[in-house]
C-alpha cells in the first residue's frame, strides 16, 4: 500500500507538472499589448517587438472598449499603458478618465499590467506628485494646489517670485505660465488668462532658476535606475521632452519623430551619471508610486546649489540613440523586461 500511494503521488506530481506547463506556455503565446495615444513616441518599442518577432498588438487608447464579463480582457499576457497625459492637447481627453477605469478592471481580472491604475493616477496629478514627494520627506518646490483661478494670488502670498501656474494634469509643460512679480499675476487673474485645464486643478509653485541651464532627468525601468540626462534649455520653455523634438525655433510643430540632436529653441541632451543620493532618491520615489517605468526630474537652484525634484513622470519616451547618449539602448532593455514580465 505505501508503494502504490507513492506512486500515485508521483502522478499527481507528473499532471501538475504537465498543467502547470501548459499554463506557461498559454501564458507565453498571448500576446503582449501595448495601450497608447501618442501617434509616434513608441514606434522604437514597436521596431523592437517586431525585430524580435515578439507578438504584440497596439490598443488606441483615444478609441476603445473593454467588456466587463469575466473572460472580456484575458487575451492578453501583459498591457504596457502608454496613455499620455497631455492627450487632452492632442484632443483626446476624453481618454484619460477612461483609462483609469480600463487599468483598474484589467488589474482586479488578474491581467499583468504594467504602470497600472496608481501609476496613472500619481501620472496625471501634479498635486499627488508633490504630496508623495513630502511624504517621503524629499525637496521639492514650494507649492500651493488650488481649484479656481481666483485662488492662485492668495497661493502666492507666501511664495518667492517668479512663480509658475502648472495645470494638474499636464504632460511636456503644456499650461505652464511664469509670473514674475504679484501684480503681474493678479492681472492675469482678472483678465481670465489663468487656465488651470482639465480638472480645473492647478498648482502655484515658485519658478527654480536652473544652475547650468539645464534639468536632469532619470529613468527607471523595474523600479531601478536605468540612466540619466541633462537636457539643456533657454529657460523661456518648459517643454523638456527628451525624446521628441516637438517644435521648431519658430514654435512650429514637427509632424515626424525626432531626435535629439534637432533643434528645438536650443534644447540639447546629454548623458549623465546622477549622485548616488538621487538614485536612491529616485528608486524610492518609484517604488512608492508603483511606476514600474518612469522618468524624474529635478533642478539645481541656481541662486543657493539647492536641489529639487519637481516632476514624476510615468510615460517615459527614452532618448534617441540611446547607445550613443547614454551607453545603453533603452528600448532593448525595455522589451527585455516586458517579455520577461508576461512569462
């Protein structure tokens, strides 16, 4: 008797097995998808997928639906969200708010998303960015969070002039004006020229003059560090998206990707290795806010050497020609790390 229960554990053993298997190897067939809005950013992570024969399919997150039933978004072996935060200029902004139902539903169907519902959420919120920055006991710029425009002159009554007024929900510093003075703010008070944007959400912050005249920028990719850049700016713009040299010297749109040796009222990149300090920084900053890929942004203060963090970012574009750059192709690292994640 003790031998036949052995062996009859033995092929219990060998069918688990077998099952277990085949539900890997299902796992590894369904396709990855990539939910995204922006027409162009992501073509590199597409040329990846695709030199790979990696399968893959792309979601348009300005024109989709998702079935509430059991089985409805099970087809999938992971979803990369890619929704942009400034769709609302690209007139899309109507799929933001989706998107934080669509990740929610595929997260509690057991779906592997990456960047999911709170990723998107501290994403699409400024004001959240900067309570988690307080939270974790990190410098960032003095701020207000108000609701109305009428707000924004006693939000700045404690503040350090110059001033910017940001919308909550941003993305490539669309919305973003400086003030320079108290009374030049409440003229654009009563004029209505403050426009807080799509939830009419804004923040007061004091304008940090940058040492060198440039930002830094640090990704992440699984929560770890993955490389740095200084991207250098005039300081009349705050449009810093590395990837995507949106516009000419003439404020004209640029209808085809670019790179970032294009001219884009003087921005310029170039890597860079951060202080340990800020690493840690970063990768904690990351992991409290369950973006699994992003990208941070902080100053040097050029009046006292102060540093601050001032943006998180979860829609990280990475730059262009990245193993010149930086030393590493961030879009083979990319994919390398989603396939291993829909395994």
């Amino acid at each position: 008797m003790p031998h036949a229960k052995i062996a009859n554990r033995k092929a219990a053993a060998r069918r688990s097995s077998t099952k277990s298997k085949s539900r890997k190897s299902a796992i590894a067939t369904k396709p990855i998808a990539i939910y995204h809005e922006h027409p162009r950013w992501f073509v590199p992570v597409f040329a990846e997928l695709d030199r790979r024969a990696i399968p893959y399919v792309r979601l348009d997150a300005a024109h989709h639906h998702f079935d509430i039933s059991p089985n409805g978004d099970q087809q999938y072996g992971l979803v990369f969200n890619r929704m942009s935060p400034s769709a609302w200029t690209r007139g899309n902004a109507h799929a933001i708010f989706y998107t934080l139902s669509y990740l929610a539903h595929l997260e509690k169907q057991g779906t592997r998303v990456v960047n999911g519902s709170h990723a998107f959420r501290v994403e699409t919120s400024k004001a959240l960015q900067l309570s988690l920055l307080e939270s974790l006991g990190l410098p960032h710029p003095r701020s207000v969070v108000i609701n109305h425009p009428s707000q924004a002159v006693a939000a700045a009554k404690n503040l350090r002039y110059p001033i910017v007024v940001k919308p909550n929900i941003g993305g490539s510093g669309v919305g973003i004006v400086r003030f320079d003075s108290p009374e030049q703010l409440a003229a654009a008070v009563q004029n209505g020229a403050i426009q807080l944007g799509l939830d009419s959400t804004g923040i007061v912050q004091e304008f940090i003059p940058a040492r060198g005249g440039h930002i830094t920028r640090v990704e992440t990719l699984g929560y770890k560090y993955l490389y740095g850049i200084k991207v250098f700016t005039s300081g009349e713009t705050f449009d810093l998206c590395p990837m995507d040299i949106c516009k000419t010297t003439d404020g004209a749109e640029i209808k085809t990707a670019c790179v970032v040796e294009g001219a884009k009222t003087g921005l310029r990149v170039e890597g860079f290795k951060p202080p340990k300090k800020v690493i840690s920084d970063t990768e904690k900053i990351f992991r409290a806010a369950q973006i699994e890929v992003g990208g941070l942004e902080y100053i040097i203060d050029d009046r006292d050497g102060k540093l601050y963090y001032y943006d998180v970012n979860a829609l990280s574009n990475f730059v262009s020609d990245g193993p010149r750059i930086v030393g590493v192709d961030p879009f083979a690292r990319l994919v390398d790390y989603l396939v291993k994640e829909a395994r």
